[in-house]
C-alpha cells in the first residue's frame, strides 16, 4: 500500500520554462513532507520541506505548495536548468513516527537546453 | 566535512551467504537510518538509530536482518542467508538528532547483488 504516490515516473521541460512535480498521500497523519533530489550513484539531497501547517514555502527557485484537503503537493520548479536533471523523491513523516520518512517512487526530470 | 560514507559501494554474493553492509554517519550525529531501495522504487525504511539503541526496527523484512551500532557512531546492517530477493541498493542517513526536522543526510549506498 503506497502511502506517498508520485504518479509520473518522468518530466521532460525546456530550459527556463517551469517544471512540476506532484505527489499524493493518504495517510492523513503524515505532518511533514520534503522533496530529495537524487543523481545516479549517489545519495538524496535534501531540497526543501514543508510543515503541515503551512501551505507554500519556497527557496530560491524551488517551491513546494501543501494542499492538506487534497492530499497533495508539488514542487516547482522556475526557472529549470539542465543541471535539475535528476530524480525527485517526495517524502513524508508523521504520525507518532516522526523521524521514519515514507518516499514515494519518485520522478525523473529531464531539462532539455 | 565529511559526509556519510558507505563500505562496499558494491557486493556481489551468492544466495544463501552471509552479508556486512557498513555505515559511517557524519561525526557528532546521533541518529542514524537505514533505508532499502529497490529498483523503481522509492528508499524503504528499515532501522533508526538514536545513539547506540534500535529506536525502531520495524522496517526489518524478517529476522535474517539484523543492524547494530555498538558505539553511537558506525553501523552495520547484517543480512544472513541472502535470497536473490534482497537485491537492492541499501541507503544509510544520519542526522543530528532524531525528528522530521532534523535533515536526513544520506550516503551514496551500497548496491547489493545476490546471484
């Protein structure tokens, strides 16, 4: 039962232009979600968060928006750059459990120059 | 400073073998994570550390898994009698305390492959 869903395995965009990239949950419990970035044969980055209690923070040119009625988000992109080529995980904690992070199956985003 | 470091970054055994995966956290971290991440899918939490104690171990799949942490710092994830199943990459974090707000640093894993 995937709790953290990332629907599209993959995002091609132009560069400049915005990217997007969107994540459901349901377990209703989870107050904390956070965006990993991740290139081949290393480790997740950490990219940015965001608590439930809020529903836009952003970071330069990364922004994540919280729609807790929906159960969903999405991270931002603007403008993309050919070096945001990478896989982003959305992940979320909560719940009593609050240091276990739940990912979802991530998005491989590509920026075409 | 240094950053999370994993030893092998790749094994290959045999079904049936027995496995050490290891974990140097960021000095002074005292929480410590390792995570599962198979292929297409997202990293799967396995075991949190806080200092040398398993806090959680309920992501373990089953008892052939096994994790310590003996002095606060370096960990080991131990896997007996492998199965070809257990083939995945085998993530480690650490963090400077436990919580959500507390950024997970994550080492480049080690990528295991059992024939």
């Amino acid at each position: 039962d995937q709790q953290v869903k990332q629907n599209s395995p993959s995002l091609s965009v132009q560069e400049g232009r915005i990217s997007i990239l969107n994540c459901d949950y349901t377990n209703s419990m989870f107050d904390y979600f956070l965006w990993y970035k991740k290139y081949p044969a290393e480790g997740p980055t950490f990219l940015i968060s965001i608590s439930s209690i809020k529903d836009k923070n952003e970071d330069g040119r990364f922004t994540v928006f919280l729609n807790k009625s929906a159960k969903h988000l999405s991270l931002h992109i603007v403008p993309s750059q050919p070096g945001d080529s990478a896989v982003y995980f959305c992940a979320a904690s909560g719940g009593g459990s609050n240091y276990k992070l739940t990912f979802g199956k991530g998005t491989l985003l590509t920026v075409n120059p | 400073g240094a950053g999370v470091s994993q030893t092998p970054s790749n094994k290959v055994t045999e079904k049936g073998k027995y496995v050490e995966l290891r974990c140097d956290p960021i000095s002074g971290h005292t929480a410590l994570y390792w995570y599962r991440q198979s292929l297409g899918q997202g990293p799967e939490f396995l075991i949190y550390f806080q200092g040398t104690g398993a806090a959680d171990d309920s992501g373990l799949p089953n008892d052939r898994f096994f994790a310590v942490r003996p002095e606060g710092s370096v960990s080991t994830l131990k896997i007996q009698r492998t199965e070809r199943g257990d083939s995945a990459v085998y993530l480690c974090a650490s963090s400077s305390r436990g919580g959500p707000y507390n950024e997970q640093f994550f080492g480049p894993g080690t990528r295991l492959t059992v024939l």
